[in-house]
C-alpha cells in the first residue's frame, strides 16, 4: 500500500500541483466552499465591528457622509487571520494554505458612510456610484447601522456619487421657499432648466392663492382667474427662456410638467 505523504512533504511543493492537491481539493470542496464564502472581502467587511471601521466617533460627527478607498492589504491581512484561527495539526495548517491559495485577491472596493437624519428618515434613499460616462457601479453591501447611520460598499471606485429621495410615484406642488422649478417643453420634455419662476421680490407663492367659499385662510391656486393668476406668470417665465412661443399660452398638459415634484437629488464629485 501507498505511505501516506510525510509532513514535510505536505508543506512543500507537492500542494502547488499534482495528484495530492487535486485530491485534496476533491476531498474538501463542500468545506472550501463554504470557507471561501466566510472569507469573502465583502463579508468580512460586513461582519466587522463598527469600532474598527470608525475608531473615533469624532470621525464621524452627526450629519456627516464620508467616503473612503478599502484597503485591499488591510483586507488580506483580515482574512489571513481568519484562516488562521483552529491551526491545531499539520493536516490543518496544509488545508488553510490551500484554502488560501485557491482565494481570489481582494478586489478594490469603495464605499459611503452617512450619520444623518435622512438615514433615519429615509432609509430606503437611493444611493447611484456612478462612472464617468454614466456606467452605474454595484453596491454589494448596504446596511443601516443604528437609527442614522448608513454603510455602502461599492464594487470599484467611482467617479460621481448621487444621492436621491426615495421614489414614490408622482407628485405635484412647489419647491422649498415657494419657488417653482422651471422644467422643458421642448425635448427632452421634463428636464430641469436649472432656472426657477421668477416672481417679483414683493411676492411669493401665496399671491397665487385664492380662499375657498367655506374658509378664510387662501388654500387654492388661482390658476387663470383673478388679477394676478399663476399661469400666465409661469407662461411668461417660459417664453424668456424660449420654451414658449411669443403669444403662446401654457396648456394643462404643460403646466402639469411644470408643477411635477420630482425626488431631490443631490450629487458628489472629487474635488468639488
């Protein structure tokens, strides 16, 4: 009969190739899998203690998004200590190199961590890491840690970083401070104009506002009646920035373009 392999010969080259690896590897595949999976770069990020991450809390003060590189040297030595824990036998120092060698290297990883209230009160807020040209990476961990803290895990490092309200199907209304944000009628219809409605300095969006028959307190937009209606002032806005003909009028249709609240949207770039 065959002698089994020497410990010598277990810690030299007979595992780089040959029979005996690809007996071993036979052998322990259910095993290495599953270790493989516990080793994962993303997981083991995942399952490391937030203290270790952040060893500061004043790194971290309240409404405050930071972005970071992942150190793949910081991730190898993580796992490395990993495979090091239960080392009793040679059989299982062999079976850890092995493991270990059938690894893939870590991967550059990027990622977000936000302590804000949006966290708490948005917890579902989209978060698109984007390339430049418009490529979306993917997030392969997303975790609310704590009631306003949100932890993102990028695969890759991206160029732009945009952070949106939820989506939550279409609404109608007006912007922050009364302010109307003026959007296209011509293609691409709906797009912002990066321009709002702009009403004389001695008013607001109340001037357009009418009391109801059984209240005192203005509640209703006067669209198109009365002395001083609102689309013909947002007709006006549009014609200066050519979205309108001279002596057009704004439509239903357009004025409803014109009202859509869309998600807020804001977005981050290196540098800015």
């Amino acid at each position: 009969m065959p002698r089994p392999p020497s410990p010598t010969a277990l810690r030299t080259g007979a595992l780089r190739a040959g029979p005996l690896r690809d007996g071993l590897l036979r052998a322990l595949g259910r095993p290495l899998a599953e270790l493989r999976d516990t080793v994962d770069q993303v997981a083991l990020i995942a399952r490391t203690p937030l203290h270790h991450l952040v060893p500061d809390v004043r790194m971290l003060p309240p409404e405050s998004l930071r972005f970071f590189h992942v150190d793949p040297w910081w991730c190898a030595a993580l796992r490395d200590g990993v495979l090091s824990t239960g080392i009793g036998t040679t059989l299982d120092e062999v079976v850890g190199r092995l493991a270990h060698d059938t690894l893939d290297a870590p991967r550059p990883l990027s990622g977000l961590l936000m302590r804000s209230a949006l966290v708490r009160n948005w917890p579902e807020a989209v978060v698109e890491p984007l390339r430049a040209g418009g490529g979306l990476l993917d997030i392969v961990h997303r975790r609310v840690i704590g009631p306003d803290l949100l932890l993102c895990l990028v695969d890759g490092v991206p160029d732009e970083v945009v952070l949106r309200e939820p989506h939550a199907g279409i609404h109608f209304g007006v912007d922050e401070n009364d302010r109307i944000g003026l959007r296209r009628l011509t293609p691409p219809v709906g797009d912002s104009l990066g321009e709002e409605a702009s009403f004389p300095a001695d008013g607001d969006i109340g001037r357009f506002l009418r009391t109801a028959h059984d209240g005192a307190v203005p509640e209703i937009l006067d669209l198109t009646a009365g002395p001083d209606p609102l689309v013909p002032a947002l007709a006006d806005a549009l014609r200066e920035l050519g979205e309108l003909p001279e002596g057009g009028s704004l439509s239903p249709g357009a004025l409803a373009v014109e009202l859509v609240n869309a998600p807020q949207r804001i977005s981050f770039t290196p540098g800015r």
